[in-house]
C-alpha cells in the first residue's frame, strides 16, 4: 500500500427513487451524488504549528491544535506539500475573518475540525491513518469524527465575519487604549537596551518578520538589499527567511522558537526578548545550544523590540518585511491590542517604511556587470569595423576627433 493514498469515491443516493420516477414517467435521470475524500498517511502532530512544519512531508497528515488559524501558518502547510490537516481546535471560531482555513481550502489541502476530540492522547507521530471524509481511523477503528471544512462553506463564513468585523474592531480598539498606559515606557524611552557589536550608526536596517507576504517581499527587496546593504535584523523565523535568500543575519530578536538551529548558529548576534518581569522561555533554548545572547526584557512584541533596538542604535531607515499593520494580522497573532505596536510606531516616526513601500520608491541599479559586458561588446565592434574598412587613416582620424570630444565633455581639456 502506498505511504500516501489519496482517492474520490462516489456514494450514488436514491437510486431506487429515481428508478421509480422513470418507471412512473417523472422523466427525472439523473441521481444525486457527493464525493467523500480518502487520504491514508502518517500522521505527525504537533500543538505549535509553525514548529510542526518543519517535520512535514507530502505523505504526511498534520494534527494540530491551532483555534482561527491564521494565514502564515497555512501558507506553511501549503508549502510543505501537505494534503490533509486535522484540527482539534476550531480552524475558524467565527471572532474575526481568519484566512488561515481559506488558504488550505484554495490550495485543495483536505482540512477536517475535530474540536475536543483526544487524538493528542490517542495518536503518536508515525501512526497510520485514514482521513475518510470527516472521520479518521486508525487500523480500521473509527477514532475521531468531525467536519470537513471545503472550499464553499470555508468562503461563505469568511465572507460573513468580513461584514461583522465591527465587533472585533470595537474590542480590539478598547484593549489597546486600556494598555497603553501600562506600556507607556516604551514611548518614554524605558527599555534598558544592551551594548551590541552590530552597528546601526547613519546605516539602514532590514526588519524581517515571518509575516504574511514576507517571503515574496524580501525576494523584492533583493536588489536593496545587494546595493544599500543595510542591518539585516530578524525577528525569530525570519531569520531563516533571511537565509533561504542567500543572505545571513545580522542580528536575531525574539523568544526564539520559531528560528532554525542553523540560523541561531549563522553568526547573528542573538537578543532573547524576556517578558517585563524577566522571564524569558528562549534563554533555556540558547543555553543547550551553547550559544551567547543578551536578554532585552520588554511588554512589546518580538518585532517593536526590534525595530526599538534600530532606531535607538542610529539606523538612519527601518525597512520593514512580513510586519504586522491591520486588524487581521494583529488577531492572527493572538493579540487583542496594540497598545504595544502603536506607541513603537509613534516612538520610530518617520523613519520606519514598509517593504512595499520601498518597492514603488527605490528603483535598482543595473550593478557594474551590465556595464562592462556593454563597453565590451561596444570595443569589439569598433575593432571590426576599424580592420574591415578600407579607408583605415580616414577611420583613425575619426577615431582621434571622437577622443577629443570625449576629452572635452569630461572636462580633460
């Protein structure tokens, strides 16, 4: 049997009706039908989603406990190849228009919710098991049944909280004034931040979120980031972003649990953000790693910490990749405010930009190579048309007048 098995049965219903209405002249002929979807793979689970990805596969079926999943992790999963996702948490509660379940079903990614039921307990990675429709089994044993959410129902919700955001708005709205006077340091300037050894001195830096969008817009940024050469900062698994684009790290913020062993070892200089009261879940992870870090304790997010560092170390520009502006993307964090964001964006003014922002302004050069390849092609000629033309003095004479026109616009004369 293959690892991955994925197959459409068709279940004809009231075929015997129909058979009646033709036998009594109704003139009805055609049957009513549905597709159930069968796929049989191994599954690997995991409550974090975005640690789970990385031991994903096409044979693969993720179990996840991920409530209104959100667009960035479901682009992961897309991009793992993965054709079914089983979650016992809600994929959509209904508090906001997450995108998260609509980008699987777009991608034709099979995603079933099965909130509550125990396949945490039940399962263990490298099981197999049949995906048949909502049900999953185990060696033939039914263990859990919920719904399938297809690519109709997961749009008409999507839809429908896109018109009721209202609610969401007004919560969303009333959190954040409510904590801006708690978080009111960082606008004060409060932070205690340590000494660095990367240097932001008149120089531009390079934010990169794992955000949504944040992969497409820093292969935008490429030529940016070849001719200006800013800080490259990431925060967390941007750093492997950061990475898969050739580039390597300057500087890594974050709780650091998302970032790659092989980014937390490029060479960065690592900043562990802690929580207000010192905690800091990421020190444990660094420390088995044997890795050297400062601890930056702070009410902010992972990316206001970062951009804070930037701007208060003399970056002349923030650029900002995969960072989080609307209400959408800040509910997809599982943040209820931002309190936080608002006041760094405040505190940085004008010199932070959005990535898509720099792509309408900044327009790359064409780099030395073009140049020289031109210049060249351009001598070949002339050396051709110079040793095939018969008059070659007359040639040289236009030669010499050319040179001292040239001498002139320079300046050389």
């Amino acid at each position: 049997m293959p690892a991955l098995r994925i197959k459409r049965r068709a279940l004809r219903a009231g075929t015997a009706s129909v058979a009646r209405k033709r036998q009594a002249g109704s003139g009805a002929d055609a049957a009513v039908s549905a597709a159930i979807t069968e796929i049989e793979g191994v599954a690997k689970l995991g409550r974090r989603t975005k640690q789970l990805i990385s031991r994903l596969g096409e044979r693969d079926v993720a179990i996840i406990d991920h409530e209104d999943l959100d667009r960035v992790c479901a682009e992961d999963l897309v991009t793992a190849r993965v054709r079914c996702v089983v979650n016992v948490a809600r994929s959509s509660s209904g508090r906001y228009p997450n995108a998260g379940p609509l980008v699987l079903a777009e991608a034709g990614v099979h995603l079933v919710d099965v909130p509550g039921a125990p396949l945490f307990a039940v399962l263990k990675d490298g099981d197999r098991v049949l995906v048949r429709g909502g049900r999953i089994e185990r060696d033939g044993e039914l263990i859990a049944e919920g719904e399938v959410q297809d690519l109709e129902s997961v749009a008409r919700a999507h839809e429908e909280r896109r018109r009721e955001i209202g609610e969401a708005l007004e919560a969303f709205a009333r959190n954040t004034m409510t904590h801006i006077l708690e978080e009111r340091e960082l606008l004060a300037g409060k932070i205690d931040l340590p000494e660095l050894r990367t240097s932001f001195r008149d120089r531009p830096a390079l934010v990169v979120v794992r955000g949504a969008g944040h992969q497409r817009d820093l292969r935008m940024l490429r030529p940016y980031v070849r001719d200006v050469r800013p800080v490259l900062v990431a925060v967390d698994g941007g750093a492997d972003a950061i990475l898969e684009e050739g580039f390597r790290p300057d500087l890594i913020v974050g709780d650091m649990d998302s970032a790659s062993d092989a980014a937390l070892r490029s060479g960065a200089e690592l900043v562990v953000h802690a929580y207000p009261d010192g905690r800091a879940p990421g020190r444990a992870r660094l420390d088995q790693l044997g890795l050297a870090y400062r601890v930056v304790p702070a009410p902010a997010t992972s990316e206001d910490v970062a951009m804070l560092i930037a701007a208060e170390k003399g970056a002349e520009l923030i650029v900002t990749v995969g960072a989080h502006f609307n209400l959408v993307e800040f509910l997809d964090k599982n943040r209820h405010g931002m309190s936080s964001t608002f006041l760094t964006r405040l505190r940085i003014g004008e010199i932070l930009v959005d990535a898509k922002g720099v792509s309408r302004l900044y327009r790359p050069s064409a780099g030395g190579g073009p140049l020289v390849v031109v210049v060249l092609a351009a001598l070949a000629t002339l050396a051709i048309v110079i040793a095939a033309a018969p008059a070659r003095g007359a040639m040289l004479d236009l030669i010499d007048l050319l040179w001292l026109k040239l001498q002139v616009l320079v300046g050389l004369e």
